[in-house]
C-alpha cells in the first residue's frame, strides 16, 4: 500500500469512529438528533451570556438549541437545554425548575421572536420539559429577591463540606463560613 492510501484509510476509520461517538454521546443526552447546538457552556461552541435587564437576570444555560438544525439564531426557535449527567432522579428537582425557568425568562428577553416557551432538563437517565409559567416566572423572581437578600448579609451559612462549591461559590465574598 502507498502511503498516500494507508493516509486516506486511517482518516476514514478516524471519521467512522468519530461519528459513531458523536451519535452514541446525542443519543446519551436524550436531546432531538436534528437540533443544532448554537451555543454552549460545557466546551461545545461558543458560549453566549444571555441577560434580562428588566428582572437582572443572567446566567448561560448549558446548551442552546435550534430544534430545525438550522443553526440560525434568526430562524429557529431557540431552547435552552441544563445537563445534569451524574443526577439520577425519577423527578425534576426544584432547583432544577427554577434554574433552567431562569435559562427560559433570559432566552425571552434576548431573542423574544425565537422564544420557544419551554427547555429541557436532562438527568443522567431521563429528560424533563420545563415550560415557562406565569406560576414559574413568579417563583424565579421570587428566588432572584432571596438571593440577591442573601449577597447583601454577612451571615451566609455554609451548608456543605464541598471546597470545590465554595471556589465557585457567587457569595463566597461575603460568606464567613468558606471552606477555601
């Protein structure tokens, strides 16, 4: 064989292999084979910052999809997807709700023309849809009010022994109870 040929072969195995990952890894995340990733916060595309002004909300939702895999942030509706892969769970927990209520109410206000209404959850072995409710936009606002409560106190009470949620942490300035 010359080696132009054994070239031409190893890339071709390399792309079958690859693919067959790519396949094995949508299929993993339970989110519609034909959807377009546009944007991404775990290493997969570009990562956008979405903001509400209005309710001073931000936050990047995992994953950000065109449902028509157009990739088109001008002609697809766009749904915010949060991935919990290690979370095994038979129900949604309300954390979750109300985190990816926020991903919904922050796609809303930047695209509002492309604004799907609803976005998914997905668990190690299971995917939960989250509309976006009057109910659930109240309770997100409400929680937005506590937390914000909270960064103005110095007496945030630590409830973990997890050093790597206190590096993270946004209230770790003023929390006297970090672990790091």
């Amino acid at each position: 064989m010359t080696p132009i040929l054994i070239a031409a072969l190893t890339c071709s195995v390399l792309a079958i292999i690859a693919g067959t990952i790519a396949f094995k890894l949508r299929r993993r995340t339970g989110l519609p084979g034909s959807a377009r990733v546009i944007s991404s916060d775990v290493g997969q595309g570009e990562a956008r910052l979405l903001r509400d002004p209005a309710h001073g909300l931000i936050g990047k939702p995992d994953y950000w999809l065109a449902p028509d895999g157009s990739g088109s942030i001008d002609g697809s509706p766009l749904i915010p997807v949060e991935v919990k892969p290690m979370r095994r769970a038979k129900a949604l927990y309300e954390s979750d709700e109300m985190e990816l209520a926020t991903y919904l109410m922050l796609v809303r206000a930047t695209a509002p023309s492309r604004f799907a209404g609803y976005g998914w959850v997905r668990y190690a072995d299971q995917s939960f849809r989250v509309d976006l409710t009057p109910e659930r936009e109240r309770r997100v606002l409400a929680y937005a009010a506590l937390v914000r409560e909270a960064r103005t106190r110095r007496d945030i009470a630590r409830n973990h022994r997890i050093p790597g949620r206190c590096r993270g942490c946004a209230v770790r300035p003023q929390c006297g109870d970090a672990l790091v």
